[in-house]
C-alpha cells in the first residue's frame, strides 16, 4: 500500500506536468465567458445520466453566436418546440493514444452520435406535466483499454457497444408541482440513480458518471444500455430528494442482435435501490457554496453463480457514497473549486470490484479570459475481489503466489475542458493506469495514454 501511495504522488506530479503542457496554448485564447447555459455540462450529464435531467453543478458557456452546431433551422426549430417537439442530438469523439507501458503501443478513436426529441404532452395533448422521451445511440471505434492497455477501467468514456441501438423510450410525469417526477418505460437505471456529473469533467469512465463497481457487480444498467423500468423521484424540500424505483435485470438486452428488441427475453429478476441526495445551497436565496451529497444502497434478486465458484447465490447487493462540494468560489460568477469523492462496497460472494475509491477537483474557470473552461485531476482505484484472485491461482497452469497478483487497477486523470463556442468543447486528456493487468490476474506495466475528447451539440 506504502509503494501503491508513491506511486500514485509520482504520477500526481508528472500528470500535472503534462496537463499544463497541453493546456498552455490555450492560455492565451480571448473569448468572453458571460452568463448562460451550460453546453459542456449539458452533453456530460446527459451522456452518462439522462437526456432529459437537468446538469448539476453547471457552469454557463460562452454568450453569443448559437446554441447548437445546425443553429435554429431556419426558426422551424423554435417553432417545433413551442409546439411541444424538442429535438436533441450531440456527438462526442476520444481519440487517445498508449504511449508507455501497457500491452502494446497505439493510438484509437471512438465516438458516439445520439439522437433524440423530447415530446410535451401538455402542449400536444393537453396532459399536464407528462413528457415523452425517445432517444437512440451509435457507437463506432476501438476501444484504447480493450485493444492495447488491458485495463478494465475503460480510458474512454464513449468506447463499447459499437453498434446503433434503442436507448429511451419513456413517459415522465410531474405531479405535485414538481416534487413528485415518476418516470416509465425503456430507458437506464443510471438516468436517475447513482451518477455525478461533475465526473464528465473527466474522459475515462470510471469518472463519468457512474462508478463502475455499481454496473459490474449487479444488473445495474448506465446509458446506452436500456432497461425495463420505474423510477420516483420525490424532493422532500428544495435541498432533499429520495430517489427509488423498480428495474428490470435482463444481460441479453446487452447483445447486439436486441439493440431494437426491447421485450426479448432474459429477464433473471430486478433491481430495487433506494437513494437519499442532500444538496446544500439548493435552497432559494442560500448562500451556501453548493453541493450533492448522495447515499444509496441497490438490492439485484437474480440468482448469479458465486464468484470465485462454489455454487450459486440468490441476490447481490451493493452501498454507495456519492459527494462534491464547491470549496471556493472566485466573485459571484462561475469560477471556483470543487471537491468530489465516491466509495462503494460489495460483498465478495457477488462482486467482482468488492471496494471502490475515488476522489478529485474541479476548477471552473482557468486563465484570464477562460471563465467556462474547467481544469481536473482525479484518481480511482478499484480493488479485484480477493476470491476471484484465489480462484485464478488454484486454477493457473504455472502455481503463482497470491501476493504477487495486483490487489486492484488505479487511474489517475487531468484534463482541461475548451469551451470553443456554446456547442463545441475540445477536452485535452492525460491519464496514467497502475496495474492494468489486475482484472485479468496478470502482471503489466503501468500505462501512459495522451489524447483528446471532442464534444459538440447538434
């Protein structure tokens, strides 16, 4: 643990290093930061929570010029939306390259294009407070971890599931005005459970936006992946909100062939979480430096073999801790600090990553000029369940030690988020991965990897 510590200062030292070099150029960009909407967060929080929920933590882009790339077509799309049709797209490219360590050197791209319009049943119907989502995906590349690191935390938040796919089909509805939101239909459990925002600040997706020990240890599902399901929402005041809800467990709706086949069968049981948030400064009029603060706790009663083997158990079940606070704030506009950390914990008889931990900063605003571009450093560590280890030992061709194996995979991250304009966010990425080999029970050198992430809104 003392060597895994230095290990992870050194890197600390040498990302920030590299981060300063590839931020630099941006230095000396002029573009006005005023009040306004904020695109970056926008894209992240709908990529990795919802399409249709509103950004935490947001800071505004840049005034002036439009707000999407193909602009208001010609007033049709105002028009639409003021009908009650609201049409969204986006498009997010990564391209990376390992450039030390790892399995092999190499460079990939991955991207992923979504489409989607959001239908106003008040205005179309004459339903008060109900919305109808429909969104798809297509996802296109080869994946940097999968191909050339081998590491399971995926360096690129858009790599998997290379293929077009159904990712939403819901109704929502308001009630209460506006406490009460329940939500039904085809859609991911992580649109309303379990996600950070402020984690898309980062590329890799052990950041955004969900920790993956939530996915990896239950029939828990992030977008793109889909589900059968019902979720509440219920804000017992302006700065508390339970979360809850019912979801369908069903692995073949990861296969390729049900991308358009929301009812094939596979179901092995549902998923039932339960989640408290506390968001201080939510209040009307507060002065206290915003943040979210999330407890939550998700039972699965599918029947699963036991890792690690020795039969089979009924239900898994996991806890998660879920934070980020504004420490400091620069005026009254968006610059500032944040803080953010996660912790979750699985038993070993179900779970492949048993302890989760992860922490970082935020900066909102960088140099003179750059008030909506963000700076952030972050790391996770992910701890390989101990009897899967023991497992893959008493199986190996050639009878190892237990201790030499790695405990876990770590990643560490600063990028410097570019906002262009209101639609196009340039994210230049250095990451650094210690123990890439964990989860596949092997030895392979730590791992540097260099490149971008391209965000754009239709």
């Amino acid at each position: 643990m003392a060597q895994r510590i230095r290990n992870i200062t050194r890197m600390t030292a040498r990302l920030t290093g590299y981060g300063l070099m590839i931020a630099a150029p941006f230095a000396a960009t002029d573009a006005r930061a005023e009040d306004g909407e904020a695109a970056e967060e926008q894209a992240a929080a709908a990529t990795a929570a919802s399409e249709s929920a509103k950004p935490q933590a947001a800071a505004p882009a840049p005034s002036g010029g439009r707000d999407t790339l193909t602009g208001d077509w010609g007033g049709l799309r105002t028009d639409l939306k003021q009908a009650g049709v609201t049409f969204r797209g986006d498009y997010v490219s990564e391209t990376l390259s390992a450039v030390d360590g790892g399995l092999r050197k190499g460079t990939t791209y991955v991207q992923q294009v979504r489409l989607g319009a959001d239908f106003d049943m008040d205005r179309l119907a004459g339903v008060d407070g109900a919305t109808i989502h429909v969104t798809v995906n297509d996802r296109r590349g080869i994946g940097l971890s999968s191909d050339f690191v081998g590491n399971r935390l995926p360096i690129q938040e858009a790599a998997g599931g290379y293929y077009a796919r159904l990712t939403e089909f819901s109704w929502e509805q308001s009630l209460m005005a506006g406490r009460l939101n329940l939500r039904l239909g085809y859609f991911a459990m992580g649109n309303d459970l379990g996600g950070m925002p402020i984690g898309c600040t980062f590329v890799n997706a052990a950041f955004c936006a969900h920790p993956l020990s939530m996915s990896g240890d239950s029939g828990w599902y992030n977008y793109p992946n889909a589900r059968w399901g019902a979720a509440v929402r219920f804000k017992l005041r302006p700065d508390v909100t339970i979360r809850t809800g019912v979801y369908q467990v069903n692995p073949r709706l990861n296969d390729e062939d049900n991308a358009w086949h929301p009812f094939a069968g596979g179901t092995t049981g549902v998923v039932l979480p339960l989640e408290v948030e506390y968001d201080p400064g939510a209040g009307k009029d507060s002065r206290v430096l915003p943040g979210h603060y999330k407890l939550g706790f998700y039972y699965d009663t599918s029947r699963v073999t036991m890792q690690g083997g020795g039969g089979t158990v009924k239900g898994r079940h996991g806890v998660y801790l879920l934070a980020d606070q504004m420490i400091w704030r620069d005026g009254k506009g968006p610059r500032g600090l944040s803080l953010f950390g996660q912790a979750t914990f699985n038993p070993q008889e179900t779970g492949q990553i048993t302890r989760w931990y992860a922490a970082g900063l935020v900066k909102n605003g960088t140099f003179k000029g750059r008030d909506t571009d963000t700076v952030g450093l972050g790391f996770v560590y992910a701890e390989v369940d101990p009897r899967l280890r023991r497992a893959h030992i008493d199986v190996a061709p050639v009878p190892g030690s237990y201790a030499s194996l790695p405990v876990g995979e770590t990643a560490i991250e600063m990028s410097y988020g570019f906002q262009a304009n209101r639609w196009l966010l340039i994210r230049p990425d250095v990451q650094y991965i210690i123990d890439p080999g964990a989860f596949s029970y092997r030895r392979t050198p730590n791992a540097l990897a260099i490149g971008a992430q391209v965000r754009m809104q239709f």
